[in-house]
C-alpha cells in the first residue's frame, strides 16, 4: 500500500504560507491538507477560499480540505473553484451525506467523509460507493497540535474492514497527534493518508521530517 503524508497547513507560517507550502512540496509531500475551521463546528476560526486559492498559486500538489464546518454545501462551489482537489465534510454536520458527496464529486473533486472520535462508523458503511477517502479523526477537531486518541487504531482498522468488505479503493486518512511516535500504529491498522500538522511545521528540518515519517512506515511491513 503506498503511504501518503499530508502536511496540515494549519501550523504553518501564514506570512510565508506559499514558502511553506512549496517547502512540503519539495519534502516530498503527496497532499496539502487545508484545515477550514467557522467558529461554529469546532470552537476556533481558520480561513476558507482565499487562502484555498493562494495554496493553488503556490502548488501544484493536491489540495485536499478538510471543512470543520456546519452546512459545508455552502463552500463546495467556491471551494473547487478557488482550485481544491478533494473536500472532505463531517458526518456529524452533513445530515444529507450521499447527497452532499454526490455534489462534490459533480464538482470534480474527489470526495471525504470525516468521523469525530466519539461518531461510530455506521455512516460509512452506508456510503461507501459514494466515497474516494475516509477521515478518521485522531483528535476532537478544532487544534492543532493535540494528543492522539490510543482508541483511534482500533477504529482505523475497523475502518479498513468497511472499506475492504465493499471493495472500496478509498483512502482511509488519519488525522490529529501524527507524528514519529503514533504513525506506525495507525499504519499497522491499515491508514494509508496521514495529516501531519505539528510534527511537520515545528521539525527542526520540517523537509526530511516529512521522509523521515514515510520510512518509519516502509520499514514496518
Ligand atoms: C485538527 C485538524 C488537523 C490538525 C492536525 O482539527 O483537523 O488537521 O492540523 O494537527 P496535528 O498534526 O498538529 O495534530
Ligand atoms: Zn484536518
């Protein structure tokens, strides 16, 4: 399985944000991961399409947004049109997930559904057709730089199941506390995209930690 790492934005520069996003680019990272964030999903604000749209300038690597949003449907257009690659909603805030992935998908991204900690995976199993990636959260979303959920690796392998049983190609991300310590157990448990934020931007040098991340996986096969 090839392992995918993702750096987070969300602990990045905002001042240099095209230098840091090109320096992941040429670490070797396979995705940026834009964290947007209203102040009502979760408690604290990020950005949304402008940045969504700078990130495009600066990239030419997939851009995959992660909306910590209520009523995400209501960004989708702008979203893909400031240049995302893939959107990935919450099922706690999307009372109409096959509806909604439908949408994205029409738009020409690639479509995610994101499961807090506490949200059993029952959603899923109903969607998968619709899904080309699933989000297990490691952390209560809002923050970066939180401590990983041990509970989570169970969940990522029971998540692997659902996904193997349809036959689904979708990636399986984890998100939230990834860093040299934790990836190789969420890996084992069959993750194959992994959101690091903290562990990437406050690296002493951020580029290698992004390879130094991805051996740990190739190492333990
Ligand atoms: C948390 C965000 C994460 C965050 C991860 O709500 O969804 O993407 O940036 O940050 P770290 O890797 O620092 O836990
Ligand atoms: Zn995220």
């Amino acid at each position: 399985m090839k392992v995918r790492i993702a750096p987070s934005i969300l602990s990045a520069d905002f001042g240099r944000l095209a230098d840091e996003i090109k320096m992941c680019e040429e670490g070797g990272a396979d995705v940026i991961h834009l964290d947007v964030m209203d102040g009502r999903f979760v408690p604290n604000i990020t950005f949304g399409e402008k940045v969504i749209a700078s990130a495009r300038k600066a990239t030419s690597l997939p851009l995959d947004v992660h909306m910590m949003v209520e009523e995400p449907e209501n960004y989708f257009a702008s979203f893909a049109g400031a240049g995302a690659t893939g959107m990935t909603i919450h099922v706690e805030a999307a009372p109409h997930l096959q509806r909604q992935l439908a949408r994205i998908r029409e738009l020409g991204c690639l479509a995610g559904a994101a499961v807090n900690p506490a949200t059993s995976l029952g959603a899923i199993r109903e969607v998968t057709a619709d899904l080309d990636l699933v989000l297990i959260m490691t952390v209560n979303p809002g923050f970066g730089g939180q401590e990983f959920i041990p509970a989570s690796i169970d969940k990522s392998s029971r998540a692997r199941q659902v996904l193997d049983e349809a036959r689904s190609r979708a990636s399986l991300e984890v998100d939230g506390g990834i860093g040299r310590d934790t990836i190789e157990k969420v890996w084992r448990a069959g993750a194959d995209t992994f959101v690091a934020g903290n562990a990437v931007f406050s690296a002493a040098d951020p580029k290698s930690e992004i390879e130094a991340l991805r051996r740990i996986c190739l190492e333990t096969v």
